[in-house]
C-alpha cells in the first residue's frame, strides 16, 4: 500500500515559524489534530510542531511573554518526511526508527502535500477489518513493530519530567 492511499490530503493544517504558540495550540484544537507541520511561504516544510512541544515548553521558564512566544521557538527543526508513492513499509521503518507518530507527506521538491499519522494507518486497518497488525519478532517493519516504538519513547521520561519540574 501506499502513502497516498493513507494520507491525509482534505483540511490539512500547518503554520509558519512566525505563527504564536497560542494559535498554533487553538488550530490544532479546533481542528482535532496533535500535530502541525511547520512550512515556508511556498509550503516547504521547515519542521513540525506538536502539541507535547507546546505543553512541555510552557513548562520552562521563559523571557518571553506567552503571548508573544512563536512555533519557531519549540518547533522540530530535522523533521522526518515521506512523498505519497512511498509505500507503507518506509513509513513504519521512518516512525519506529525516530519514535514519532506523524510524517508530513511532501513532493519532490519538499512541499507540502498531506500527512500521515500512527493513528490514521491503526483506524485504516481497524475499518479494513485487519486483525493481522504484524509481529513484533517478524522481519521487516510492521504497523505492530511501529506502535511498540513510538509507544516506548516515553520510557524514562517521568524522571526527566522529576529533573525539569524540580528546576522551576
């Protein structure tokens, strides 16, 4: 299967680097979405931004009023990306081995052109009526494999969040 046949293309949302944390947090919101692509004028994607950057970054102590903190601030800068004749297998190899859960899908030319997250590829095999969701000790990558990696990312991190929270 494909990228395209994944992705999703219909009420893509993203930002500018210039975009205020606060209406970066209210499009995500509105539009149901944990993650916003971060692009150019000319939709070259630049990075990505989720809402976890959003709370984990109002939890530092900051100069900058709230108000007035941009998406440039905590964004993503080396974003993982695929294009939409990418199969699926490129997909769960680029989220298991980065532990992330959305890929901005992009042109040749890195341009903006849908995304595809770990929660639309579970629904689609859900709707499909798939049971098989891959082995976790089967070679090769597989939505199973992809889930078990992006899942464990958060090991270790309520003692970061104990050294972070006793710093404020």
């Amino acid at each position: 299967m494909k990228v395209k046949e994944v992705m999703t293309t219909d009420a893509l949302q993203y930002c500018t680097p210039e975009t205020r944390l606060q209406e970066a947090a209210k499009a995500m919101k509105s539009n149901n979405c944990g993650a916003l692509p971060v692009v150019d004028k000319d939709k070259k994607v630049l990075g990505i931004i989720t809402d976890r950057d959003i709370c984990l970054s109002l939890a530092q102590k900051q100069e900058a009023p709230l108000a007035d903190r941009k998406v440039s601030e905590v964004m993503t800068r080396n974003v993982q990306t695929v294009e939409s004749d990418d199969e699926l297998s490129a997909v769960y190899h680029r989220m298991r081995k980065n532990q992330i859960g959305r890929l901005p899908v992009v042109d040749d030319k890195g341009k903006l052109k849908g995304i595809v997250s770990l929660h639309k590829l579970i629904n689609k095999h859900v709707h499909e009526g798939k049971k098989e969701l891959g082995d976790i000790n089967a070679p090769g990558e597989n939505l199973m494999k992809t889930i078990q990696a992006v899942t464990d990312r958060y090991k270790g991190t309520k003692e970061a969040a104990t050294r972070l929270y006793s710093t404020l």
